[in-house]
C-alpha cells in the first residue's frame, strides 16, 4: 500500500488522533517568521485534513491547501466550507510544486515531509517551495529527528483508546536509514456499539539536520532557525522533532 492509498480510512479518524498537536503555536510560528499573517499568501504543504489551513485562514491568511490524498482534503474541504472559508485545496504530491512566485510563506507541518522516500524527492519538494515563493518569502517545516526514527518508534509497540477509536501500532525498522514502517490496526465504534476494523501500513522517512540544511541550500534557500520540540532551543541528541526556518 502506498501512502497515498494508507490515507483512506484514516482520514476519518485524523482529527481525533491529532487532537494534542499544537497547531495554534504553529500559526505563531509562521506569524514570527513572516511578520503576521493577514493578508499573507500561504501554501500549506501536505494539508491534510485542513486544520492548520483553516487556523491560517481564520487568521486572515489566504490559503492554498495540497494534499496527496483526494480523502483527506475531501475533509478539509468540507471543513472550511462549514466554517464559510475560502481556502484552495488542490490535490498534489509535494514534490509537484511548480508555477509562478506567488506565495509569501510556505510550511510543511506535523512531519509531512518524513513521508517522501528519498533526498530527491525531498530537494524536488524544495525547489519545487523554492519556485512558487516570492523572493523573501519564507518556509517552515518540521521533521522528526532520527533519534525519534532509530530509538523513539522502535519502542513499540504502540497503542490508544478513547472509547470510540483504539489502535494497535507496531513498528520495524525501514530498508533505507532513518526509516520506519508503521503497521497499524484501526478498531473505530460505529452507531450500532460495534466496532469496524481496518489496517493500515505506513512508511516515513528522516535525515540529519545537516542533510536538509544541505539540500536547502541546494535548492536555493539560506538558513534562518533550526529549533526543536516546540522551543527556542537548538536540537540536542535526544530531541524528538526539528524545526527549520529558511529564506528565499
């Protein structure tokens, strides 16, 4: 199953698993790196189901959502719609980007980028920012770190329940470095107290820090911050999640 494929049951199950995720201290971040957000042209890489897209837009952003997954924005769609938002969610792999100097900020949050296989996918990504940003826009993404792909997710397995979602996530070691397969078992309540089943299979994918400021600059972006987990602190050897912030 590709990743693409691996994201049509869980887009129904997202939001609540996402639920502890900070994403009102991303908006901050991303206001702290373009000087606010209102009136700003934001491209959210890897939207998922719209949360983030729509905090942006609440905040007077104008957002342009992409997505691999046509499930997931089906969600996002819908979620901006309820809210009477007009938020743009196009359906693209990250790695696709292209077209004019548009945008004055973009972001890749919660890991997304860790779900391409390879550094050339990764500088395709960027490049792909790097074209489509105006000169002086920004980018802020986030990775895990591979402390958290070498130690931190092979303490699994892994499970949750809230009464209505429970899972059981065991991870193994990926082929390539820095790399983890996810298997994991869905039990989601249904009206009638039983509860459906449905497994999923996921692969992500890290590099060093030094790695992506390398590939960064190859696609033409100076470096500005690399923090991690949340902090205004440089990453340590047992941070969990690594912050950067780069320039065109």
């Amino acid at each position: 199953m590709d990743n693409k494929e691996a994201y049509t049951d869980f887009a129904l199950v997202y939001d609540e698993l996402m639920i502890d995720i900070p994403y009102d201290a991303y908006v901050d971040l991303i206001s702290l790196a373009a000087d606010g957000i209102k009136e700003k042209k934001i491209i959210d890489v890897g939207c998922g189901t719209g949360l983030l897209s729509v905090k942006l837009s609440q905040g007077g952003a104008f957002v342009t959502g992409i997505d691999l997954s046509r499930d997931m924005l089906n969600v996002a769609e819908k979620r901006a719609n309820d809210l009477s938002l007009d938020i743009d969610f196009l359906e693209k792999p990250m790695q696709a980007i292209e077209g004019e100097e548009q945008f004055d900020v973009a972001v890749i949050a919660i890991d997304s980028l860790n779900y391409l296989p390879d550094r050339e996918s990764v500088l395709d990504t960027f490049n792909g920012i790097h074209s489509v940003l105006k000169n002086g826009g920004v980018l802020v993404f986030d990775v895990h770190s591979t402390f958290k792909t070498d130690v931190i997710f092979m303490e699994g397995p892994f499970t949750f329940n809230n009464d209505r979602i429970a899972y059981i996530w065991n991870t193994e070691e990926g082929d390539e470095e820095h790399s983890v397969m996810s298997e994991l078992s869905f039990f989601v309540k249904e009206d009638s107290g039983l509860y459906r089943r449905f497994d999923e299979r996921h692969q992500q994918r890290t590099f060093h820090v030094y790695e992506y400021v390398d590939l960064l600059r190859e696609a033409g972006f100076t470096i500005e911050r690399i923090f991690a987990d949340w902090e205004d602190e440089p990453p340590h050897e047992e941070s969990e999640r690594i912050f950067f912030q780069a320039r065109k």
